[in-house]
C-alpha cells in the first residue's frame, strides 16, 4: 500500500505511466509463462520486440512531441511508406549510394514536417485535417513512385541491415552451445533517439515550451513564449523522426510498396496515448511511449506466437487497449477538473 | 436563391453558401468539356441509362448518404467521425453474413432480407453510438474516439464473416446495388436521394437543424439555454452511424459479397472533402446538406475524370490531398484575415494614387 502514502506525489501522469509499465510488465510475464514452451522467455524474444518496432519507437517519439503540443500527426504511416519506397527507387533504379537514400529519406520527413507544420501553425487549419490531406498524398505519392515493390539490393545497404550486434548474454541450444542475443543497429539509433528526446524534453527551454504550449496555449503566450515558432519547430521535429524512424522501417523490410506500413499512424497514435501522452496536451514522456509501442509488439508476438488466433486480433486487442485509456484519461480529467471547482 | 437570381445581384449570388460548392462542380464539369467531349453523353444500353455522367451520379450514392451523416456530425461536434468506412465495412459484413446463414457463398437466402438489413443498420447505429458517447458524454475529441473504431472496425468486419469474403449471389439481393426491375437508373441513386430528402424533412420539420447549429457555435451557451446539447451531439453520431450502415449495405450489394477490406475504404476522407467542398466549416456550427451532396457529387466527378484521363487508383489521393489543402487554407481564417488585409491595403493604395493627380 505504497501507493496511499505517496498519493500526493504521484500526479495523473506518472500515473498513466505506472499504469502502462505495469501492463507491459504482466502481459509479458503472461506471454512467458504460457508460452514456455515455444521459446517466448528467450531473452531474443525480448530483443525482437526491439528489432521490430525500431522505426515505431521513433516515430512514436516524433508522434508524442506533437501530441504534447496538443496536436495529432496521422502522416507518419504514409509517409513511411513514401520514404521506403523513394530510398529503394533511389538504391536500384537510380543507383545512388545508400548515404544518399538516407539524406533522402530525411528530407522527405522533414519536408512533410515543415509544410505540415506551416499549415496547422501559421494557417491555423486543424492539424488532423491537415495531417490526413498529407496521409493520403503520401500514399498516393508512392504510387506515382512505383506501383510495383522494389527490393533493395543496395550492398551497403543490406550490410546496414544485417549487420548483428551481439549481446553478452543468450541462451544455450540442445548441445550447450552459447547463442548469444543480437541487436540490430537500427535498436541503438531508436533508444539513442529515446534518450535524446527525453533529456531535450526534460532539460532544455524548447522541451519545456512545448509542454507549456500544450498545457495552456493562452497562458504560454502570456508567458512571452514564441509558441508559432516552438509548435513549428515540433512538427519539423516529428517530420524528421518520421523519415528517420520510416528509414529504419525500411532496414527493417528492405523494400519498398505501395501498401506498406500501412496503420502505423494508428500505431504510433495508439502507443503514444498507452503510453501516457494526453490527447489533449501537456502531458507525455518518450519513455511512455516506448512502452507503449513494447506492448503493442508484445500483443502482436502473444498473438502470432499463440498461432490459431487470426490477424485482426491484434487490431482489435489494440483498439481496446486504446479506448481503455483514452476513457482513463476522459476519467482523470474530469476528476481533476471536480477538484479544481471545489 | 431564386429571388437573388431574379435581381441579378451579383453580390448577393456570389455570397450564397452554394455558390462556392457549384462553382466547384462546373469547373470540373468544364475540364471535360475539354478533355474527354463524351463524358456528356447519355445513351441507352441494354435497357438501362449509360454514360459518364450516370456513372457519376451513381458511384456518387453512397458518399452522398455517408456526407449528410458526417455533415451533422461536423456541425454538432466540431470534429468529424473517420470511423465511417469501417464502420460500412461492418454493416455489409453482418448483412451479409445473414443473408447467407454463416456460409462463404450462397445462391438463395437463408434469412429474410428484412431482418439482415434491419441487423445491419442496428449494428451500423450501435457503432454510431460508442462514437456518440465517447464524444458527447466522455468529451473526447472527435476524431480520436472514431479513431477507436477506425481501427477496430475492419477487424471486427472480419471477424463477423471469419476472415473470408462472403458471397451473396442472389438477384432480389443485388437490387439495391443494381437496378429495380426495368427501370433504367440505378437503384443506389434512389437511396441518395430518400436520404437527402428524409433527413431534410427531420432538419425542417422539426427544430433538429437549428439545435445542432446552437451546439455547434457554442455548447454550453446553449446548454444554458436548456437544450441538451449532450444528447443532441450523441444523436448525430448514432444518424451518422445508420447512414453510414445503409451506405454499407447499397457498397455490399454492388459487388454482391462483403469484402471487409474494401468496402468504404479511404471513403471517410472523400466525406470530409465533400463536407468541407459544401462550404460547411469543419469546426462546427452552420451547416448546409445541400452544399455536402454538392460535394459529394463533385469529388465523384473529380474521381471519375481522373480516370478518364488514366490515372490509377492508387494515385488518385495525391489529387484529391491537393484539393483538400487549397480547400482548408481559402477556409482558414487567417487565411481570410490576411486576403481582406491585402484587399483593403489595395485599396488605400489606390486611393493614395488618385490623392496624387
């Protein structure tokens, strides 16, 4: 009953967050228990959930930094695919170089970023309106690209995509050989980029401004912040993140096509509000994010691993994971709101 | 309308809320005028009306019933529900599946078309109603509630016809989607317009239009005026959720199966552009049903000379996206204050010029 001493300390955030963790934490314990046996409690099973939601985890960060403003970013999917698909033409049909494709890569994001952002903040248009013009224009784009998928060839390339970090720790196989657990690259760039977000938000003025803009627009305006330019800033920010995390994507797949990653905005959008992000701004940390990207990688694992249950489990499972906490937060808002009148 | 005509005031015309929305409409009518000379055509083959422009107005039926649903509910809740197209997908996924008792395929029915329609259209309202609530009685924000069944919807789709594409090859089925015994229009053109004609009739004949405009502009003014602007914005989700299952049933019964992929994909975008085509301002407030209808058949006019003019389905969004953006930044307010701030500059400035001779 730690939790009734500290009650004062803990506020609605840390609260989502604890929420969260501990829903990773069980359904991951769950995950291990019963399924032993089909090799869910190898620590590589651990580090898959990683290697798969490498480009998510980043993009997830980018969604957060613009949900804390109090806005939405429902491009992230399309504009994923429009990044996979630009740096596999780039790669094989043009032959350029792989450094190339991910200057490509990043300028496509931040360019989305940057007309996004000018849109929501100088125009004034809502941002999931906007956003969603973008979701379809990047799809759309792709297609223009190319109809057809292209694999990616590039050596480079390929060698980025497999090159193995290994792990000191890992399992031993019937004979007693060591196996140890890797990682891929693309899991040090998406926890570095966890990090960096983290301390950016925790310790510097733009950090603090966003969470000052999404908290009350009026008063950070008040405050004498420039809260066009800081909004701005974030959705280039979240348009960078999503070119990166889509280049990670496409180490991940190695190909480009018109229909890939597709609903991983919903994903992303999904894993931020899990994670704790408010939807209507000012509260959010990366590190809630990440686990809610985690626990939307363990759903999908539980459910492929369990073998019988169909696809759309997951999407199911995951939207109600979604409602419960969108309802939660309706909760706690409301319930702060009561306390504030008395 | 017809007053202002009569007067040939121009200003007046111009600031009619239809003139936008049917200005818009001519200038895609006139780019085939030009590009593909035929697309006026109308003939009679095999005992039915064909041509561009009946393929226009027929393929236009179901944006034009899920765009008066959205339309309440953008001007009730300031927000729009993009769980439509899902929420299509599930409707013509229960229909179907009675219609043909479980099974993958079927040529004769195996419950009575009533009660599949009557089923689809509660689950269609049911859908409406957790996006209702969500909204009016938990405050959420729009959008992000129907985002629930946005991604749930198709899945659950799938999960009512097990994952599979149910087939129902049954004539009195395919109707809706065809055509009524030999009457040479296409049955889905009637479904548009008993809707646009039934919900006009509850917007005029009762006070519902003008509740729904109150809330819009302003939801606790009119709270405290006593009206229930609670249940007011929960009913246009549950109207948009029916209209949005009929919209289902008549996409189902074109293609004779339910295929939960499918149906009414990417059509909640085509409804916020024919929302937002209308002249209806996407935050809430006035609306027009007329404006959205016009809309709708204007994107389906857009979408059909693409293809005329070859290009692929997979391409069309970039256009469509495009025609979005211009539509919400000549919307923005901003937007607007800067062009009345140029405009008045201009005129200072002419004013200075005739100052100086």
């Amino acid at each position: 009953m730690e939790k009734k001493k500290s009650k004062k300390k803990i506020n609605s955030s840390t609260f989502l967050l604890m929420i969260t963790i501990a829903l990773f934490a069980v359904m991951y314990i769950a995950g291990m228990i019963i399924f032993n046996d089909k090799g869910f409690a190898k620590p590589q099973m651990f580090m898959n959930l990683f290697i798969s939601n490498a480009g998510l985890i980043v993009i997830g960060c980018g969604m957060t930094l613009v949900m804390i403003t109090g806005g939405i970013d429902i491009s992230v999917g399309s504009v994923t695919a429009l990044v996979c698909m630009s740096a596999a033409y780039a790669m094989e049909n043009k032959g350029m170089s792989a450094v190339a494709a991910v200057v490509i890569s990043l300028l496509i994001g931040t360019l989305f970023g940057i007309v996004q952002g000018y849109l929501v903040t100088y125009l004034e248009i809502q941002p999931f309106i906007v956003t969603l013009a973008g979701m379809f224009f990047g799809r759309g784009l792709t297609a223009v690209i190319s109809t057809d998928m292209i694999a990616i060839q590039n050596k480079t390339f390929l060698k980025w995509a497999n090159y193995r970090i290994n792990l000191p720790f890992g399992t031993y196989n019937r004979r007693g050989i060591f196996i140890p657990a890797y990682i891929y690259p693309t899991v040090i760039i998406a926890l570095a980029v966890v990090i960096l977000i983290t301390i950016m938000l925790k310790f510097t003025k733009f950090g603090r401004s966003l969470y000052a803009i999404g908290g009350n627009q009026q008063s950070a305006v008040m405050m004498g912040l420039n809260v066009k330019r800081t909004k701005m800033k974030a959705y280039v920010l979240d348009g960078f993140l999503a070119g990166l995390g889509g280049f990670l994507f496409c180490l991940n797949s190695c190909a480009g096509f018109v229909e890939q990653a597709k609903g991983l905005e919903m994903d992303a959008i999904a894993s931020a509000v899990i994670g704790g992000t408010l939807l209507s701004g000012g509260v959010g940390t990366v590190i809630g994010t990440l686990f809610g990207v985690l626990i939307n990688g363990t759903i999908s694992s539980l459910i492929t691993t369990q073998g019988t249950l169909s696809s759309w489990w997951v999407r199911i499972t995951l939207s109600a994971l979604l409602c419960f906490f969108i309802v939660l937060q309706a909760v706690i808002a409301a319930v702060k709101r009561k306390k504030k009148k008395k | 309308m017809s007053n202002e005509k009569k007067k040939f005031n121009w200003k007046a015309v111009t600031q009619h809320h239809l003139f936008l929305p049917i200005v818009c409409l001519l200038v895609v009518l006139l780019v085939n005028v030009i590009k593909t000379p035929d697309f006026f055509v109308i003939s009679m083959k095999g005992g039915v009306l064909y041509g561009y422009l009946v393929d226009v107005v027929n393929r236009a039926s179901e944006l034009v019933i899920v765009a008066i649903g959205m339309t309440l509910v953008t001007a009730a809740s300031g927000g729009q529900d993009i769980s439509v197209g899902a929420v299509m997908a599930v409707a013509a996924s229960v229909c179907c599946q009675i219609l043909s008792g479980g099974q993958v395929s079927t040529d004769t029915l195996m419950n009575s078309m009533a009660l599949a329609i009557i089923a689809a259209i509660i689950v269609a309202g049911l859908c409406g109603a957790f996006n209702g609530f969500l909204v009016a009685n938990l405050g959420i924000q729009p959008m992000v509630a129907t985002l629930i069944l946005y991604t749930a919807g198709r899945g659950i789709a799938q999960l009512v016809t097990k994952g599979q594409i149910t087939y129902v090859r049954v004539d009195s089925f395919k109707v809706m989607g065809g055509y009524i015994g030999k009457c040479p229009i296409p049955t889905p053109i009637f479904f548009a317009i008993a809707a646009i004609i039934l919900i006009n009739i509850i917007l005029k004949k009762t006070a519902l239009g003008l509740y729904i405009e109150s809330v819009g502009i302003n939801g606790s003014a009119s709270r405290l005026v006593g009206l229930n602007s609670t249940m007011i914005k929960f009913l246009t989700y549950v109207i948009c959720g029916v209209l949005a299952g009929v919209a289902g049933i008549v996409a189902s019964s074109r293609i004779y199966s339910a295929d939960a992929n499918n149906i009414g994909l990417n059509l909640e975008m085509d409804a916020i552009l024919a929302v937002a085509l209308g002249g209806n301002v996407l935050s809430g407030g006035k609306f027009s049903i007329m404006g959205s209808v016009i809309g709708a058949y204007t994107i389906q006019a857009l979408t059909t000379t693409l293809y005329a003019m070859a290009v692929s389905a997979d391409q069309l969004p970039v256009y469509k996206a495009i025609v979005v953006i211009i539509i919400v930044v000549i919307q923005s307010p901003v937007f607007r204050r800067n062009m009345e701030a140029w405009k008045q500059k201009r005129a200072l400035r002419n004013k200075a010029m005739e100052g100086g001779h």
